[in-house]
C-alpha cells in the first residue's frame, strides 16, 4: 500500500514543521551528492530554517562563490547589480511591495550576519586547530633523523668482548622539549644494554 499524497501548504505545527524540514533537507542533500557523483554535476543548495539555521551543500569540485560566478554568466547579469539591489526602478512599486522589499532586505541582512559569524567561527576553530597541531609538532617533533651511537667496545650482543667482534648500534632521538640531551656525547663507560 503506497503513501497517500500529502497537500503541498505550510504546516501549521512547528514540531511537524521542523521535522519535515530535517527529512526533506536531508533528502535533498543526498540528491544533490548522487547528482554530484552520478552525472559530474556541480551543484549548490543553500538554505534557512524557518528558525534561521544555516545548511548548505557544494560538490566537492567547485565552492558556492564558483557557483554563484557561473550562474551570473549564464543568465548574463550580475547578482549584485540588479536594478533593484541598487535602489532604482522603486517608483512603480506599491506599498505592499515596498514593505515586502524592505522585509526581504532585513531578512537577507540577518542570513548574513548569522553567515559572518558562522564563518568567523570556523575560520578561529582551523586557526586553534592548526595553532595546537603546531604545537604538537614542535613537542613531538623529534631530531629529524635518529641519532645513531656505535659502542666500539667489541662487546657482542652476549655481553662478551671478542677480536672482531660486530659494534652494537644503538638508534636514539633527542626531543627538544629536554635541551639538557642535546650534543650528548655517547662514552665509552656505560651500561645499557639491549637483549
């Protein structure tokens, strides 16, 4: 027994609303990655709750200011030009349309400034992260090539001294974090031992 169709028109209950919001939101973004993958397709989708949040999808070839550069050549105008972006060409509006412009431009000032802080956000987030994984690296950031000792002592794996006997090598990094390590020289009076 298949779904009976539903009629296309607001829902009322903000619960339902919010939920229907997320399945088809996720719907349509995995749409738009099997477009992506199935036909090299570049796409973008940006949206806004009704709450205002914030959900966007690009393909991974392309970011959304790519998109929005080719969508301005193809339709062969600026976006950002617009007459009535510019303030002109308002003379023939009514008033409802006026209010309905000026409520557009509000709308469009919060989506960006909720899109501003957004990006602040992240941009501080990657700057933390790449701060810490610098930090790492400089603490575990060892010699570069390990520090090889030779114990010329001809003592052997066994312990015991022999003509000929095979040097012991002995492979050490130094950290950086311990400067007391550095330049170290390996004597011949020592104990360590491997095995």
């Amino acid at each position: 027994m298949g779904r009976g169709k539903i009629e296309i028109k607001r829902i009322e209950n903000a619960t339902n609303r919010q939920v229907t919001y997320s399945k088809r939101r996720t719907g349509i973004m995995k749409k738009a990655r099997e477009l992506t993958v199935l036909c090299d397709a570049q796409v973008a989708i940006i949206m806004f709750s009704s709450t205002g949040k914030y959900h966007e999808f690009c393909s991974p070839s392309t970011d959304i200011k790519g998109i929005f550069d080719r969508y301005q050549q193809a339709i062969g105008t600026s976006l950002w030009i617009e007459q009535q972006r510019m303030g002109e060409d308002l003379d023939g509006l009514e008033f409802d349309e006026l209010r309905g412009l000026e409520q557009n431009v509000d709308a469009a000032l919060k989506e960006y400034h909720v899109i501003s802080t957004q990006t602040e956000t992240y941009k501080k987030k990657v700057k933390h992260s790449y701060e810490a994984y610098k930090t790492l690296q400089q603490e575990l950031g060892l010699c570069e090539e390990p520090a090889w000792f030779v114990d010329n002592t001809g003592g052997g794996w066994d312990g015991g001294a022999g003509a000929g006997a095979a040097a012991d090598m002995f492979a050490f990094r130094v950290v950086p974090s311990q400067p007391n390590l550095h330049g170290m020289a390996y004597g011949g009076n020592h104990d360590l031992r491997l095995g």
